[in-house]
C-alpha cells in the first residue's frame, strides 16, 4: 500500500504543535488584556503532544486494518486463489494475511496498554483497528486471547469515552464469533457475519 505512516505522523505532529503554539499565544493575549474569555484553555505544561513515533504507530495500525479489511472481502471472501499474481511480484495471501494480523495486534496491544491519563491515551483512537482485528480473529480455539483482547479493549475504549458504541461493537463481534464457531467448516463471508447485526448495531453504526 502507497500510504506512508511516517510523513503521515510528521505532518499530524507538525499540526499539533502549530495548534499548542498558537492556543499558547491566545492564552498569553486574553492575560494581558485581563479577559476571562480564554481562561478555560488548558495549561500547556499539562498536555502532552505525542511524539512522531506514537503517531506513526497510529497510522500503522490503520494501515494494516486496512490491508486485512481489503485482503479478507477482496480476496478471502472472493474465492481468489491463494497466489496473487502481479505485473511485479507474486503475492501468498495466507501469509500476507498471517503477517497483517500479528503485525495490528502486536500494535494495538502497545497502543492499547499505554498511560491513560490527561487524555494522551493513544488507545482512544483504535476503535476501527479493533473492530476489524475481531472481525478476523473468528475460527479456531487458537484465537482465544485475542478475542478476549478485542473484547476487553472495546470496553476499556467506551469507559475511557464515555459512549455505548464500542460496548456495541463487542457484543456484536461476540455473536459473529459465536455464529462463526457453529458453523463448522462453512466459511462465512464478511458480509454473511455484518447480516446478524440486528439489534448490535444500536450504538454502534
């Protein structure tokens, strides 16, 4: 994919300091001129602007959602055969896929255990990585841990946001997960696991 996490990071890191940079400048005006106006802006030396390495972790781990959302509906899904061949290079989907998945999940565990005070919570913006992580993550005992990850994750991701949609999304990607295991060997596409969204989907879309 022609995505590049890191210049992604660095113009998103370029923006946020131009952001404290000038919210700083405001609050310095509004103490001059004695206005209240300004007085609810956060202290700088209490917010903590990821580094560029945080924020190409970020764009990481939605590069590979996304990889393994295209692989999974565009391929998988498709009954392509497991070579891909290109103008260029031939591709083995079962390992790209393998490769994808360790890759999001060992990100999102880093993304997901990190510091969650003072909104600096990376974690907070996984919602998406999540959701497709247990979205793939349904054949197989093997795959255990990492449902009970997506699970408790998503919860973690609706305390920390004070919304019902990441719940929602848990108690969906349960039923797939359920409706997965008693289906035996018939594979089930995507769109075959997204019909039994019925009442999960209250908060979630």
């Amino acid at each position: 994919m022609s995505f590049s996490p890191s210049q992604w990071a660095q113009r998103r890191r370029q923006g946020a300091s131009q952001r404290q940079f000038t919210e700083t400048c405001t609050q310095v005006e509004g103490e001059r001129d004695g206005s209240s106006r300004n007085s609810s802006l956060v202290s700088t030396s209490t917010v903590r602007i990821p580094a560029e390495d945080d924020w190409i972790e970020v764009a990481s781990m939605f590069q590979a959602a996304t990889l393994l959302y295209c692989t999974e509906t565009l391929v998988v899904d498709r009954s392509m055969p497991n070579i891909v061949s290109l103008p260029s290079s031939r591709i083995d989907v079962q390992a790209l896929r393998s490769a994808t998945m360790d890759t999001l999940f060992k990100g999102l565990r880093g993304l997901v255990s990190g510091d969650k005070r003072k909104g600096a919570w990376l974690g907070k913006f996984m919602f998406w990585p999540l959701f497709i992580a247990g979205m793939a993550c349904c054949n197989g005992s093997e795959k255990t841990n990492e449902r009970r990850f997506v699970t408790n994750s998503l919860c973690d991701l609706s305390h920390f946001l004070g919304g019902l949609s990441a719940i929602d999304a848990a108690s969906f990607l349960q039923a797939v997960w359920q409706m997965d295991a008693s289906s035996g060997a018939i594979h089930l596409s995507w769109d075959e696991r997204v019909a039994v969204l019925g009442t999960h989907g209250l908060f979630f879309i």
